[in-house]
C-alpha cells in the first residue's frame, strides 16, 4: 500500500546558497517519489542537489542531461529516488529566507 507524506520543509536562509535542511536520509531511502513546491516569490535557480555518500559531495540532480530546478511557485516531482539525501542550491545568494515544502509517497 502506497501512502502520502508531508515531507520536511527545506529551508534556504536569507543571504546564503545551500539549504539548511535537507530531505533526510531515512526519508529519501523510503521515498518512492518526492514533490517539491517552490515558494511564490524566487529570483534565484535553485538547483536539486543530491548526495550518496552522506553529504560529504553534492551534485546536481540532472533529467535527460538537463538541471532539474525548482521555480517560483512551482511544483516538481521527482519519480525514482535512488540517492541518499537531497537539498536544494541558489545559484545566487537569496534576497530572503527561501521555504519549500516537500510531499512523498512511500510503499507500506
């Protein structure tokens, strides 16, 4: 049985790049698929970063060779989890404090 989650949000704070908060480890190994809703107001790309070593190294989450990017309020799903964690990344450091909120589906 397949069930919907309200995920962690992800937080990337005024003046920085990297989000503060990731996913989560025991999130992201039980995640089937994972939606990402970006806030209504962000000058910035914001890149989905993933991580299969525990965080030690980054790299941005492509699809068909492209960036997968979050945009103002816009929501992006993400099909097949096959990472250890995941965060998101600015290309440019925020204006303010930047939150979007994540949903998942997990298998019971």
């Amino acid at each position: 049985m397949r069930i919907h989650v309200h995920g962690p949000d992800i937080v990337i704070a005024n003046g920085a790049q990297a989000s503060t908060g990731t996913f989560g480890q025991a999130i992201a190994k039980a995640a089937r698929s994972i939606a990402i809703f970006g806030p209504a107001t962000l000058a910035e790309t914001v890149n989905v970063r993933v991580t299969n070593d525990a965080g030690s190294t980054w790299k941005v989450l492509q699809s068909g060779g492209t960036d997968v990017t979050v945009g103002a309020g816009d929501c992006i799903i993400i099909d097949s989890v096959c990472y250890d964690d995941l965060g998101l990344y600015a290309t440019g450091a925020t204006a303010a404090a930047r939150t979007f909120t994540t949903h998942y589906v997990e298998d019971h």
